[in-house]
C-alpha cells in the first residue's frame, strides 16, 4: 500500500477578510492555538457580517487568553482602526 503526499496548503490573499482577521489575533497570547483560531474566526464573522460588536465576538469566541477578554476586544479595535477598517 501507497500513501500519497499532504495536498499544498493554498494561503489567502494578504487582502482577504480571513488573512485579515486571523492576522489582527495572531499574537495575542491564548492558552491553546485552537483557542486563538476560535477568536480569529469570530473576528472574521464579525468583519463579514458587520452584526453587533466586536466585544460580542470576542466573548462569543470562547477563547482563553492571558489578557481579559475586554482588553482583547480593546486591541482588536485599536489594529481595526489602524488598518483603517472599522
């Protein structure tokens, strides 16, 4: 029996609403990657969808971080209006 190569991970375009959003969480500092990646998707949704705040999608993420989820959200704005996007 045979196994075949891992297909090639296709990564998204630096101006992309996922590169986006998992670019604006890439280093806060969670306890499990996963947790990052849960916070990262609910950044995207929010970006998508533009419904309610991004606290909301913060505490809905689920994630563990060191930081309190409320100087999350904080940060999160704050790269948001630095990139000129919220």
């Amino acid at each position: 029996m045979t196994t075949k190569p891992a297909p090639a991970v296709a990564e998204f375009a630096a101006d992309s609403l996922e590169k986006i959003a998992y670019g604006l969480v890439k280093d806060i500092a969670t306890f499990e990657s996963n947790d990052r990646n849960r916070l990262g998707y609910q950044v995207w949704g929010w970006l998508k969808e533009r419904r309610g705040t991004i606290e909301q999608a913060v505490m809905s993420s689920g994630s563990r971080t060191e930081l309190p989820l409320v100087e999350v959200a904080a940060l999160i704005k704050k790269r948001l209006n630095d990139q000129g996007m919220s």
